[in-house]
C-alpha cells in the first residue's frame, strides 16, 4: 500500500511496519511533558527527528537535549543519530511530535546530534517549482544508509519536479534507493496531490492531507500543493549504497535547462 492515512493516536506509532521497505522504516511518537519511549536499534541505525515541541534522547549515557521547535513551517529540525546495536530512550519535555527513522545497518557511527544552524537549506527549482529543501543528514555526517531531510512547498508549488526517480541501479545516471515522506499542511485542513508513475504501467494519483505518510520504493513521485496551503515533508532515504543520485523524467527534464539559465542571467545582473 503506497499510502498510511494519519492516525489520531498518542504515543508509539508505527506507520511504516518493520518488513513493509527493504532496507527502512518509520515510527511517529506523540507525547506529553514527561512522557517517554524506549527502543532499541539492534540491526539498524536510527535518526530521531523533533518535529515540534521539545526532547530529551538518551544513549549510551549521553544525554542530547533539544531546543524548542514550535513546528516544520517556523523553523529547522533538531535531529539525532543513533548507530545499530543501541538502547535509546526519547523523552517529550512538552507536547511534542518527534519522527523516527531506521535503517537496516551493521556498522554506522557514534551518537550525534544535529542542530536547526547546522541544518543546510537550499533554494530550489523556479517559478511555482521552487521549494525549501532542508538537508538534516546528509553526506557531510557519517551514517551507514540513512538520508534524512525536510521539503517546503509553498502554496500551488510543486516538489520532486522535473518528476524523477531512483528505483534502478544504472550508475553515475541513477542509483536504487527508498523512500518514504511523511507530510504536513499549514493550516492542517488543506491538502496536496502526489502522482507515482514510471514508463511500465505504474500509475497512481493520492490526495495527501496533514499527517499522511506514502512509500516510494519506485516510480517518479512528483507532490504539488494546494493554492493556499503550505506542504512540507520529511524524507527518509536508504539503499544499498548511501547516494542521492536521481534520474528526471526526459518529458519534463527540459525545465532544470531554463532554471539553470535564469539563475545565471540573474547571478549577472548588476546589483
């Protein structure tokens, strides 16, 4: 099923089930000041994602305290890295919503924390394509699979445009890899629309709304916004090998010519 509707409960959630991906899955905690979780990263490694409110995760006697967050459209995430083989515990320290990340891993690296300054945002695309995109974990961070980021769509803007995917190994042109994005609406009454297609038969249309997550482990996988609402989501990234190397569709890979173009004609222009 290519698409988790969002679910009212508190605490633990599991949205995508261990088993459902081959190499990542998702779990969404909801907590009150105090409240707790504990979990264990065995064969995986694990990235903790504070989406609003305030945390505490614990590791390894370390104990990595966040900032607040009041939520995804006000500011950039606090996020922490957990390697395989690791009891951790994540604690809210008011209402929050913290996301977290696992992938199938056998080595990774020591816990760290990641902070909103330290987060690389970059402007991208043109026109009603251009969008926030927010490197959390990234390549300039050690982690055996785990990519891990934020997008913002501004209201009636596309993301993933020109459509590309990253469902075959075909390097340097594509490398194979999953992923999941688990959305936000500001306000939460709006919607957005994400297509799934590639050249073979697959095709699908969702209607995403706030709190919906979908699973795209192939296919080109465009999002567009509604006219009034802002969109966000987090993407969660693993693979056989940890690279962001992705094939646009040549209908539409036309448009990153033109995107160049202007950004050069206006890097030019006198100031």
């Amino acid at each position: 099923m290519p698409i988790k509707r969002k679910t009212s409960k508190s605490g633990l959630v599991e949205v995508v089930k261990r088993g459902e991906l081959k190499y990542e899955h998702f779990l969404v905690f909801k907590g009150k000041g105090e409240e707790s979780v504990r979990l264990k990263s065995d064969d995986e490694e694990a990235v903790v994602v504070l989406l609003s409110g305030m945390m505490k995760v614990e590791v390894d006697k370390k104990s990595f305290n966040t900032g607040y967050r009041k939520d995804v459209f006000s500011s950039n995430a606090w996020a922490v890295y957990i390697p395989p083989r690791r009891e951790f515990k994540i604690t809210a320290l008011m209402d929050s919503e913290i996301a977290i990340a696992f992938a199938f891993a056998s080595t990774g690296v020591e816990p760290f924390m990641v902070k909103p300054e330290e987060v690389k945002t970059r402007s991208v695309g043109i026109w009603n394509w251009r969008r926030d995109v927010k490197d959390i974990i990234d390549l300039r961070y050690g982690a055996e699979r785990l990519l891990v980021g934020e997008t913002l769509n501004p209201p009636g803007n596309w993301s993933s445009w020109p459509p590309h995917k990253h469902d075959e190994d075909n390097f340097p042109v594509e490398v194979k890899t999953e992923e999941i994005y688990y959305f936000k609406i500001k306000p939460p009454t709006g919607f957005g629309i994400q297509r799934i297609y590639d050249k073979k038969g697959l095709e699908e249309v969702h209607v995403v709304f706030d709190g919906d997550t979908t699973l795209l482990p192939r296919g080109y996988h465009p999002v567009v916004a509604a006219p009034g609402y802002s969109l966000y989501y987090l993407w969660i990234i693993a693979g056989e090998k940890r690279m962001l190397l992705m094939n646009d569709d040549p209908d539409h890979a036309w448009q990153k010519c033109e995107e160049a173009l202007l950004k050069e004609v206006l890097r030019r222009e006198p100031v």
